[in-house]
C-alpha cells in the first residue's frame, strides 16, 4: 500500500480538519500545530515534536539562531487531540489568519511533520 504523503481538505465550519483515515495512527498522541518557516502552518505528531524538535530548539541558551527558532516556533503554538469519531482536530484562527487559510488546505508531509498551506 503506498503512503499519504498528500491530501486536500476543506475545514468545516468550526476550524477542525478531518485527518485520512490512513493517517491517524501517526497523530493517535496528539498533534503539535505551529507556524511554520513561511506563511504556512507545520503540523507534528507530538512525539516528533517531543523528541526531534524540543531536542532541535533546546541549544546554547546564548545562540540567537536558536532563540528566534524558539520565538518562531512556539508563538501560537497549540496542541489537540483527534476526536474518536472523524479524526478531526481544530486548528486556532490565530494560526490560520498566519497562514493565510481560509477554508480549503493543501498538506504536504515534509519528512516527519506536515505543512499546511491555503488551498
């Protein structure tokens, strides 16, 4: 079976985008929503975000590169959970007003997190 390495969506009316079905054992622990490095969103299996990122963001507490890493990545940071029945998580109009998301999304999988962009 080949991977979902794409999917398109549009947000329903309280913000929540429904995950593939094929997806939502990667995001069963929850998901890590952030900005991201442009004008879009990345989207983590908060065990990646525990164990690649925090590790990654954790530098020499004097190192500039890594405090705007830390200010970049943690402004409006949010964690949810998939609901049990549609595999949906909501996203903060915060983060989507960031990234320009209106209703439609484009994610793209990055390596082990996704990117969000408006559709």
């Amino acid at each position: 079976m080949a991977s979902v390495d794409y999917f398109e969506r549009k947000l329903d009316d309280k913000r929540r985008l429904t995950i593939p079905a094929e997806l939502r054992a990667e995001f069963a622990g929850g998901v890590v929503i952030t900005r991201g490095f442009g004008s879009y969103l990345h989207i983590y299996p908060v065990i990646v975000w525990d164990h690649d990122v925090e590790e990654a963001l954790d530098g020499d507490i004097l190192d500039e590169r890594i405090a705007d890493l830390n200010a970049k990545f943690r402004t409006g940071k949010t964690e949810a959970t998939l609901d049990a029945k549609q595999g949906r998580i909501t996203i903060e109009q915060h983060l989507l007003d960031y990234a320009g998301i209106n209703r439609s999304v484009v994610c793209v999988r990055t390596g082990k997190y996704w990117r969000l962009t408006a559709g």
